[in-house]
C-alpha cells in the first residue's frame, strides 16, 4: 500500500464515520494526507485529518480520532491504529500492504514517483544566461545543474515547462568583447574595460581563420566583424560545453531579436497603456515606485538608447505573450537588487508579481582543492569554469554536487572529496547502491532466482525490521518529488536518496540475506527480496535521473 492509497482509505474511513454520526461531509477535504512520524516506534504512518475537522464539525479531537480508529481498523492491510497527543492517528500496515509497494514501484518503472501534482501550470524556465563573453563560470555552471533538475522535477510533476537561455548578444559588454578580440589579432593589449584569458585570443584566431582580410579593414568594420563572428563562436562553445555537461534548453533567446523585432517599442507602448511611463530630463521613465521599488528606472535614455532594463520588460512581455503563465529566473548572488525592479516591472504591466513571477537567487560556489580554492582558470584566466570544474570531478560529481545543497547556501566543492571511491563521497555512495542492486539482479539470474510473476509474489513475507525500513523509506520517493518541486528545491531529492534510501539499503543488504546460499533451494522469501533489491534500484535511478545523474549498474 503506498502512502496515497493508505491516505484514500483514512479519508474513506472519515466519510464512514460522517455518515454513522450524521455530520456535514461537506466540511471534509477532497484529499488528505499521511506522513511518516519522527519515531519509527510510533507506527509507520501518522495522520492529523481528526485535528483538522475537530472544530468544523464540533467534535473533541481525540472522540473524533476515536471514531476514525476504529473504522481505519476494520480496512484490509491495517494492523492497528493508535491515538497519540490530542488526536494524532499513527497507523501500522500489516507485512502485505506493506510489502505490496515493492511491486507497484517495479511495474511502475520510470513513472515512479511522478504525479499531475502541478498539471495545468505553463511555467518558463530562464537559467544560466551567462553573457557569451566568456566560458561559463562555476557560478553559472551551479544553475545549469539546479536548473536542469528543477526542470526535470517541474515535468515530473506534471507541468508544462519551457526552458531558455537567454542569450546577451546586444550592448556594452559585446563591444568590449569585441575590442579586446580585435586587440588580440593585432597583438595589443587588452583593453582597459576588456576581457583577458587565452579563449579570447583562441576566438581571435578562429575568427582570422575565417575572414583572412579582417585586420585590412578599417577598425570599425574590424570590430563588427569580431563581434559577430566572435559572438557565434562564443556561444557555439557555451552551448556545446552546457550539452556535454547533460544541459539541452528548448529556447535559446537572443536579445539582439527583442530590438530587431520591435518588440522595446510594443512593451514601451503597453506600459504607456497602463500608465506608468513619464518623460523627465529628457528620457523615458517607468514609474516603478509605484509598486516597491527603491526608484524609477529609466527606459530610453536622453541619447535615445534603450537601457538593459528596457530589453528586461521587453523579454518579459515576450514570454507572456507565448503563453507563460509563470516565469521563473534564476540569477546569481550579485543580482539581488534585481528583484524589487522586476516584481515592480511586472506589476506595471498589470500582472501579479506573486502569481507572474518568480525569482531565484544562488549563491557563490568555490573549487577547493587541498584546503585552498582554485582561483583562476587557465584558459579563462579569472574564472573557474565549467570545464574545469569537470575535469577536476567528472560530470556526474558535479552535477550531483552542486544540487545537493540548498542554492541559497553558499558552497565549497572539495576535488578530493568528490573524486574519492569511497562512502563518504556523496555521489559515489549513491551510485554504488545502483550499482550494487544491479549486481544483485546479474547474480540472481546467474543461480536461477527471478521475481516471478507478480500474482506468485509473496509481500507478507518482507516483514523484518530491516526491510519495513526500506519500504517505508521507498514509499516516500513520489512525495519526496512532489515538495522538491513546488519548493523549487532539488537538494531534497539528493538528501533523500543518500540519508534515506541509500542507507535503508545497506542496512538492508546487511541484514537480510536475497541470494541463496550453496545448495539451498530458491525460496519465495528470496524471490520477495528480489523484488524489494529491483524496487530500490527503480528509486535510485529514478531520483538520479531527475538530478542529471547516471545510476551505473558496475562501479
């Protein structure tokens, strides 16, 4: 019995009891919910569902835990329900209902843990986003692997995501790229406000490469040629990094489209609509204030130039019109300023900045490596980049560590640890439990132990201590999802599969033997254990597949 369906027969049994004593099922909710108390010794499931309809139906709490106990008991795979507190249900499930989980999971499969918890929500997802004047830095390469799991836990749990990069490839940043590609080719120095690091003389070279009579021409069609064939090759390399880190986005959005598309002037034109915009010292305002904001900011300047946060409203606006209902930034730790210009923004074009928006910030992340940080890149020379964060620890340890923590948390990733072949390495003692029930499943059918069929499968016999740990622990997984998700917080997928899944398992494996032994006959205990080892393994690679990460069957 999964946790869902025991939730099912506690609110059944709260209409049972409704209807004995002639109270107002209407006041009862269209769902409920059981969760797994602190103290295994209370039982294995506990529900509050007496607490919460107490008062609406006048009834003592503990008198109206009392009825539901006594119904919830009379259920099948029930064994006892007990009242703790002033009305807490902590139910026990008989070695059956318990057991029966470890079917449901392994014919479930890769559907596992997934729910429509989220369905009818069109949410746009925005991250990285890095400017393509350089490599992706270690900051960047954080939400990549957030983003890519939350991504991955937004579908799972039944919304309608789109993801986007969204690709910086007009204004003052470019032009400085672009000099400093054009100083590179002729062998100057880097400009004073321009971007160091071989890969800028690597792009110089490429770009030569391609246009021989580049440096004949004069110096502004040198620098625009530089900024068009650098800023391609940039970012062909930005994707190609972020691809083979396991990150594919559905849009990649160029700025430089927003301006030549019109679309600056139609928000201009919307936000003038509702109100919000005014001419002062020669330049376009949008009266921000109004909504929080610490000032006005300014649209168009007196120059008429468009400003940064002109193309911001303008990509907003371009996002709702596609149909987004929410969207979702992800944005690094200097960006916090931007919040209150942005929910100010929304709420001028008319939207609800708690409803419409959506912004997540994430802290710094150090490479240390022998107590000391690893500063500098050797290419990029001022940054850790992507590349080097997996050449330091491999794909899967980087992918795996920086969604381990809460992104608002700043991190140290330690190269000794994350590369170490031991438990005590977060990525490997997860794997290893992938790897380990997969070696379970190669040796059963190297001495003729299978599941069998399911109606021959025996779950009544999963009744050791050991094994009711992991069930209940496997059990949690689709909730698990569901929270991370809504919560915007894949850490809790890791967490759970290192502290609660991973650990049941050795426990398990230590405890209860799945494999005969010499001459001993197969056995339907064997055969249940097979199920419980090939349910784990479906969590595992479950949970490992919405971080990113690859669930090996060897290590």
């Amino acid at each position: 019995m999964t946790p869902a369906e025991l939730a099912e027969v506690v609110l059944a049994a709260a209409h049972a009891v409704f209807t004995q004593r002639g109270l107002d099922p209407a006041v009862l909710p269209g769902e409920t919910t059981v969760e797994r108390p602190r103290n295994p010794e209370h039982g294995d499931y506990a529900s509050t569902l007496a607490l919460q309809l107490s008062k609406k139906v006048g009834v003592p709490p503990r008198e109206l835990a009392g009825a539901l106990a006594d119904e919830l008991g009379k259920a099948p795979g029930v064994k006892s329900v007990e009242i703790a507190g002033p009305g807490f249900l902590n139910i026990r499930l008989d070695a059956a209902a318990a057991g029966q989980l470890a079917r449901v999971i392994v014919e479930a499969g890769t559907e596992y843990g997934r729910s429509d918890r989220l369905a009818g929500q069109r949410i746009n997802l925005e991250f990285v986003s890095a400017n393509p004047t350089g490599p992706v830095h270690i900051g960047g390469v954080r939400w990549a692997a957030v983003g890519d799991a939350l991504s991955r836990l937004l579908r799972a749990t039944g919304a309608d995501v789109g993801t986007e990069y969204y690709f910086n490839d007009a204004g003052s940043q470019i032009d400085r790229f672009a000099r400093s590609l054009l100083a590179a080719a002729k062998g100057q120095p880097v400009p004073e406000d321009g971007y160091g690091g071989a890969y800028i003389s690597e792009i110089a070279a490429e770009v030569q490469a391609r246009r021989p009579d580049v440096l004949s021409l004069d110096d502004a069609q040198a620098q625009e040629v530089f900024r068009v064939e650098g800023v391609a090759l940039m970012f062909d390399e930005i994707r190609s990094s972020l691809r083979d880190f396991g990150v594919e986005f559905d849009t990649y959005f160029n700025e430089k489209d927003l301006h030549d598309r019109g679309e600056l002037d139609l928000a201009l034109t919307r936000l003038r609509e509702q109100g919000h915009v005014f001419e002062a010292e020669g330049a376009t305002w949008l009266r921000t204030t109004e909504f929080g904001d610490d000032k006005d900011r300014v649209l168009r300047k007196s120059n008429g130039e468009w400003t940064y946060f002109a193309a911001d409203c303008a990509y907003y606006l371009d996002k709702r019109e596609r149909g987004f209902e929410r969207v979702v930034i992800m944005l690094g730790a200097d960006h916090h300023g931007y919040i209150g210009r942005m929910r100010a923004m929304v709420a001028c074009f008319g939207d609800d900045p708690d409803r419409n928006l959506e912004i997540l910030i994430g802290q710094l992340v150090n490479l240390v490596r022998d107590g000391t940080p690893v500063r500098m890149s050797k290419r990029a020379g001022t940054v850790v980049t992507l590349e080097d964060l997996v050449d330091a620890i491999g794909v899967d340890a980087a992918r795996y560590a920086l969604a381990r923590y809460s992104s608002d948390s700043p991190i140290d990733i330690d190269v000794e640890l994350w590369t170490r072949a031991t438990r005590d390495n977060p990525v490997y003692y997860v794997q290893y439990v992938a790897a380990r029930t997969a070696g379970v499943a190669r040796n059963a059918a190297e001495v003729g132990l299978t599941r069998g069929d399911a109606d021959a499968f025996r779950p009544e016999l999963l009744s050791h201590e050991k094994e009711n740990e992991l069930l209940k622990a496997l059990a949690e997984f689709p909730s698990v999802v569901a929270t991370a998700a809504e919560l915007r917080e894949p850490h809790r997928v890791a967490r759970y599969l290192e502290e609660s899944v991973a650990q049941a398992y050795h426990r398990f494996y230590d405890n209860c033997r799945i494999l005969p032994q010499g001459d001993e006959e197969v056995s339907d205990l064997h055969r249940a254990r097979l199920w419980l080892n090939d349910a784990t393994r479906t969590v595992i690679a479950n949970g490992l597949h919405l971080l990113g990460v690859s669930a090996p069957e060897r290590m």
